[in-house]
C-alpha cells in the first residue's frame, strides 16, 4: 500500500492569476516587454481558436488592447502568463 506523500515533499500546484485585461490597464503599462508578451499571448491565443474554428480573428492593438474578429465583433481571450 502506498503512502500520500509528506506535505514537505509534496507538490504545491501552480497558482495562476486570472483577471479580464482592460484597454485601459494595457495602457497603463510601461514596460514594453510586458506589453509584447501580453500582444504575443493574445495573438497565439487568436491563431489557436482560429485554426479549431476555422474563423478569421485578428488581433488589433491601437494604443489600446483591443481583440475583435475582422467582421467588428467584440471577443474576449484568456491569456495565462506570469508578467
């Protein structure tokens, strides 16, 4: 019979922050890597459900962190990164 193992030697799962990113916020942020990552997460985020769904969204970003599909409508993406 096999034993759990100790709290000391066992592994904690990974807390992951989850929060809605508003233009706003994005604006706020002035480190541009941190900016790139978030465009970048976004953007691999986009192409991923663009190739299961077989739709076209396209990420635009003018001055503000804006996701949309080309045709106008608002859609919303969950990114999880550690900035």
């Amino acid at each position: 019979m096999q034993h759990p193992p100790s709290s000391s030697a066992a592994l904690k799962p990974r807390r992951r922050r989850s929060s809605v990113l508003q233009s706003s916020d994005f604006n706020e942020i002035k480190d541009p890597t941190k900016k790139d990552r978030i465009t970048k997460c976004a953007t691999l985020a986009i192409r991923d459900y663009n190739s299961q769904t077989q739709n076209h969204y396209q990420l635009v970003v003018n001055d503000e962190f804006i996701s949309q599909m080309v045709n106008g409508f608002q859609v919303k993406f969950t990114c999880s990164f550690d900035l």
